[in-house]
C-alpha cells in the first residue's frame, strides 16, 4: 500500500493498486510509501469496513482507491437506508451505484462538519434588505416621479425623504425578499424532510439594479434518493413561483400607462410568457402607449426570472439536481456543458445580456456533485410530475432577451 501526491493540485490518496494519472488535475502522481504506523492504521480500518459489511451485503471483490472503499458485485441482505446510516454512523456516506447490471457500493469519509453560526445568515439577511430597500427606494422614485423631475438636484430631497424610503422598501424590499425566502425556505424544508444536513439561507446582497444576487442554502449531506433530489431541487423554484403570481397581478395592477413620447430613460425589460400573459389579463395598452412598471411588478418580474435562471439544467443549480435524478451524472454533465454551449450562442447572437450567465454556467458545471446515495432507486410518479412541473415553470419564465436594447 503507497500514497500518491499531486504536485499540481495537492491531491493525495493511499491505495493498495498503482495509480499513475491525478483524478482532480490529471497530472501526474507522485508515489511515496507510507510509514508503518500509517499501513497498521491504514489495515485496521480495512478490517472495520469489512466487518461491518458482511452482515449488511455480500459482494464479490473489495479494493480500496483514491480514498474510497468500493464494494462490487454486491446483493443487499438489508435494506440500503438501513446500510447507509449503519456506515454514516462511523463516519462514511454510503452511495449505492449499478452498471452493467452489476450494482456497488462505494464508502466515502464523510468530511468533518462545523457547527453552524447563524450570525453570517443574519448579517447577510440585514445587508440584503438594506440595499434592497435602496434599490427599491430608487425604483419607487423613478415609478413616481418619472415624470416630473427635470433637474437633478431635485432627486436628494426626494431620497432623503422617510416616505419615499418606506415605500421602496414595502413595494420592491419585502416582497422581493419574501420570494427569495419562500424560495429557500422550499429546500431548506425538503432538506429536512429527507434528513438532507443543509445550512440556513444565506442572502447575497449586491448593488446593482435588483440589489442583491439571491439567496443560497449549502447542503453538508448527500441527498438519499433520487426522488429526495428531484423534490429538494423542485421545492425551491415551485414555492418561489406560486408567491410571484399573485404579487405579479398586484404589481401590474397598479402600473402606469402613459404616451410612448412621454417615456424619459428607463429600462426595458424582455417578457417571459408567463409574464405577457398576465399583462393581457390586467393591462390594456392601447398602441403609442407605454408601461412604466410599478416596483411591485418589478420585483416580480426579477424573481421569474431568479425562478428561470435556477431551472437551468446545469450543474448544482436546482434544474442540474433535477436532470442529474432522472439521467444520472454521465448524461448530466453532458446536458450541462451543452446548455453552457446554447447560452454562449445566446450571447453571441441574441444577447450580449447573456455573457454573465454564460461564466455563470461554466462555473457552476464545473462543480461536482456525488449525487444521492442511492441511485438505483426508480423515480415515482410524484418526482416524474414534479419534474414536468418544473419544465413548465422554466418554459413559462424563459426570457431570450432579459434586456432588450
């Protein structure tokens, strides 16, 4: 038994089998041999995995590469859930695999857990509602007073002004922030139903013209089915989209309409489907007319399009958990890097607007994922619907050009 070390990345690993090639950086390895203390320790284990193995499974062959245990040919003499909590309970996560017929079990060291602090939740969640609000703030005053103010010494007044503040953050802040909460609080709630370990949201405040870049929860467990994956990546987007309609009508209710002449700066926004169909439904825009949209039907929009942005089957976003449940993480890292592939044409050739979320796509596909633990459990009806609802809600709030101009 020897250690190999990466040089490059610092990758290292003991394995009784030659490994030449590093499967983080494939470079190449170094291949130091290990101390005596370290094979005695390295043997004891050995001998504790295969202990608790033979009552749960049988299998026929065991090796022990790049620091995982793999156990082939296996039959189950006990039900997987059962296995998986007998090895998390000495610390290793236990993922059941098939291929070519033949299934497997690889044990991977669970890594140490912190406790969580929620200090950074709740600083993060202060932060983003404050440049929120400011956000909010300026998008009130723009809906409000668009029109009137020509001289830009007028806007101070107008900002330090503890009404125009308020408003900004009850029509754009709080019911921007409740999406985004709701959204979360989806897969925070899903994660404890599957006994996923998942942290708080941690908001992520941002200046820009939504002033924050959306929340995010941080899974420190592997999710244990593939249905628990379809359901943690499906809850989030579905209770963010069901909070949006109703604030969409509302939004667009209380909308201006107003001569196209009339309209001095601004910013126009590119309508999903969802969006248009609403607007027929409470708007009646006669031609030579323009929208201004209330702060409201801003907040909206930007969450339809946080809902559509996350529905992108890349990655670790919630449509990759969803297509890597259905396809498996081959197939999944193929429609990936496809996907990446179709938002670099979109930049290219509809929508310089799309080269953030182009860099976006190749980072978040570079991210690896275990997947669940077991993965040669079937999809359900309920997961195959959630997943069809979820393409829905993504074709309904696609959006080819989010700013047009």
């Amino acid at each position: 038994m020897d250690r190999y070390l990466c040089t490059k990345c610092g990758f290292s690993a003991v394995s009784e089998q030659e490994i030449w090639e590093c499967p983080r950086c494939f470079g190449a390895l170094e291949k130091m041999h290990i101390s005596e203390e370290e094979s005695i320790q390295a043997k004891k284990e050995f001998d504790t995995i295969q202990s608790l193995a033979s009552p749960l499974f049988s299998y026929s062959s065991f090796r022990f590469l790049f620091d995982a245990y793999e156990f082939v040919g296996v039959e189950l003499r006990e039900k997987f859930d059962y296995i998986a909590e007998v090895f998390s309970r000495n610390g290793f996560w236990a993922f059941l695999r098939e291929k070519d017929n033949m299934r497997r079990i690889v044990l991977l060291r669970a890594p140490p857990q912190k406790k969580e602090n929620p200090t950074w939740n709740i600083l993060l969640f202060a932060a983003t509602l404050l440049t929120t609000t400011l956000v909010g703030t300026m998008h009130f005053l723009s809906f409000s007073h668009s029109l009137e103010i020509t001289d830009p010494s007028q806007l101070l007044p107008l900002l330090l002004d503890p009404k125009i503040f308020f408003y900004g953050a009850l029509y754009f802040a709080f019911p921007l922030m409740l999406i985004l909460g709701m959204h979360e609080m989806g897969h925070k709630l899903t994660s404890m139903k599957n006994k996923v370990d998942a942290t708080w949201p941690y908001f992520i405040p941002f200046p820009s013209i939504f002033g924050t870049l959306g929340a995010v929860i941080r899974s420190k467990s592997p999710m244990p089915t593939r249905n628990a994956m379809v359901q943690l990546g499906a809850s989030g987007p579905l209770c963010g989209f069901i909070v949006t309609i109703p604030i969409l009508f509302l939004g667009l209710s209380m909308s201006k309409i107003v001569p196209s002449g009339q309209m001095t700066g601004g910013m126009r926004l590119g309508e999903s489907l969802i969006f248009t169909f609403v607007s027929s439904l409470i708007l009646k825009v006669p031609e030579g007319y323009d929208v201004i949209l209330h702060p409201l039907a801003f907040a909206a929009w930007v969450s339809l399009l946080v809902t559509m942005l996350n529905l992108m089957p890349m990655g670790q976003l919630d449509g990759g958990h969803i297509v890597r449940a259905i396809v498996g993480g081959e197939y999944h890292r193929r429609i990936s890097y496809v996907f990446v592939g179709i938002l670099v044409v979109l930049t290219l050739f509809v929508s310089s607007g799309w080269f953030i979320w182009s860099l976006l796509g190749i980072l978040v596909s570079s991210m690896r994922s275990p997947g669940a633990l077991n993965e040669v459990e079937k999809l359900d009806m309920k997961s195959q619907i959630l997943a069809l609802l979820c393409l829905l809600v993504f074709i309904l709030t696609f959006v080819p050009i989010p700013f047009p101009g």
